[in-house]
C-alpha cells in the first residue's frame, strides 16, 4: 500500500469504530451525541472493506445514454473510505487508470476480493507466521 493512501485508511478505521455499535449496544457517535439512531443490522451493509475492488458505472450509462455493444459499462476503481464531503454511504473511489480520487454513487463492491487474482508468489515469512508451534 502506498504511503500516500496512509490517511484514507485511518480514516477508514476511524469510521468503522465509531459506527459500530459496542458498549451496551450503542456506537461511540450515539454516546457522544446522546442520541440513538433507529437502526438495524442492514445499516452495517455500507462498511466495506478498504482496499477492495469497486466497479464504477460509466457516466453515460448511468445517464441512460446508449454505448456501443461491446464498451465496457463499468471501470474498477480501489475503495477508499467514505467521502466526509457527502453522506456516509458515499464511498471514495481511487480510479485505477487515472489515480484519481472521488466520490462515487453508482458502484458495486467486491468486499471478498473474488474478481482479483494474486500476480505473485505467496511471501516465505506467511508460513512461518500462520504455522502453530507449541510451546511445551
């Protein structure tokens, strides 16, 4: 991970501990507010996974332009967070081919990284890391 993308990750991080719920039942942004949210468990389903594969809806189709049969109608983007500029279900979008970084509103996730393949070989140190050793 870049040094660079540093920030949104903290900020990730910082946006999922206080959305979800944890001493009594009430996350740190109801305690503080003193305030508590209707929710249920659907409004979990806008945390996603940072770093995972977004696939953004190209503008034109999202428009209800016509594309030619074979343009793709989407481009992967890396997500990023949410945008502190919008609503919290409006996800931060690292386009991949330009770099750019914005907020997205026509995406689908994939929080399991199932469309991404591993270009590499697994790095020696994982299996000394995920082996158990007993200590007797």
């Amino acid at each position: 991970v870049e040094v660079s993308l540093w920030p949104f990750a903290l900020s990730h991080s910082c946006h999922v501990w206080n959305s979800v719920p944890k001493l009594r039942g009430f996350s740190p942004l109801e305690l503080l507010s003193c305030s508590v949210s209707e929710r249920n468990n659907n409004d979990l389903r806008h945390l996603h996974t940072w770093g995972c594969p977004v696939y953004i809806l190209e503008y034109d189709v999202a428009v209800g332009k016509k594309i030619p049969k074979w343009s793709p109608r989407a481009r992967r983007g890396v997500y990023l967070g949410v945008s502190a500029a919008h609503s919290s279900n409006v996800p931060l979008v690292m386009t991949i081919k330009t770099g750019s970084i914005t907020p997205q509103y026509h995406v689908v996730f994939d929080d399991c990284f199932s469309t991404v393949t591993a270009e590499a070989a697994e790095p020696e140190e994982w299996r000394k890391l995920f082996t158990y050793h007993s200590q007797t």
